[in-house]
C-alpha cells in the first residue's frame, strides 16, 4: 500500500511539484540550506507558524487515506 504524504504548502496531498523545494529568495533555485533568507542585519528574524503537527498525528493521517 502506498503511503501518501501531506503537502507542507496547501491543504491537499502531495503531488510531487516540488514548490516546497524552492529558494524563498530566488524562486529559480532549489534550496540548498544556505540559510541567506534568514540571516542578516536584524536584530531578530520571526517566522510565521500557522500549525504544528504531531508525528503521531502525521501518522494517523496517512493510515487513514
């Protein structure tokens, strides 16, 4: 059986477009961790979390489709 993976951008299932991947900075370029969106000479960076998911949750989900 096939485990289906929750898209971390949009309330659907993953279908494999690779947004995720991308360069908050450059949208051409897929991340490679270079962490420049997040440095910088602020004296502090925020992020906005909209939800957290349990891994038992995560779990729970994919069992159920």
């Amino acid at each position: 059986m096939a485990v289906h993976k929750q898209c971390v951008l949009y309330d659907r299932e993953c279908i494999g477009c690779g947004e995720c991947d991308r360069c908050d900075l450059d949208p051409e370029k897929i991340c490679d961790n270079c962490m420049k969106c997040v440095r910088g000479d602020a004296e502090y960076r925020g992020i906005n979390i909209d939800g957290i998911m349990l891994e038992q949750e995560n779990d729970s989900r994919n069992s159920l489709s």
